[in-house]
C-alpha cells in the first residue's frame, strides 16, 4: 500500500464534493493506493482532524512506473460521508 498526504495551504480555495467541504486552508487529505484489487481511496478530515468523508473514485487500473504511479480516472465515483450516507458522482 502506499499513502499520499497533504495539509490545505493557509491561502487555498474552498472545494466541494457532493454539497460536502472537503478541502480549505488547514484540512487534511489522505490518499491510499491498495495493492490488492488496485483500489484508491481518499480520506478528508477538517482542520480539526475530525473525518470529513471518503471518496472512492473509479478508474482504470493503476500502473506503477519508476518512481510514481498512475491511475486513469473515469468520471464516476462514490463519496461517503461520516453519517454514512452514500452518493455516486457524475453519473
């Protein structure tokens, strides 16, 4: 497996995902690449390091080349908030 993270900078814009702040100065984003079944995904938490959601996009198999790897995202994804509520993306 491999992890990805990164703290929102203190002049980043707000974004959204499904109506849900997701990122803005001082959140934290996780992202994590799974071996088995080449699954992705990404976990939010607010400044507070209280979770946000997850989003789970789909996309084509992820390849590892040299250094980084990769994955083609195809549009569609899911996201899940802490209530457990559940919405699928661009469909």
């Amino acid at each position: 497996m491999l992890v990805e993270r990164a703290t929102w900078s203190v002049d980043a814009p707000e974004q959204r995902l499904a109506g849900q702040l997701i990122a803005a100065p001082g959140f934290v984003w996780f992202r994590f690449w799974f071996a088995e079944g080449e699954q992705l995904i990404e976990k939010y938490f607010d400044p507070q390091r209280k979770a946000v959601g997850y989003y789970m996009p789909i996309s084509t198999t992820w390849r590892r080349r040299d250094t980084y790897w990769s994955a083609t995202n195809l549009y569609l994804g899911l996201w899940l908030d802490v209530e457990g509520h559940m919405t699928v993306l661009n469909e």
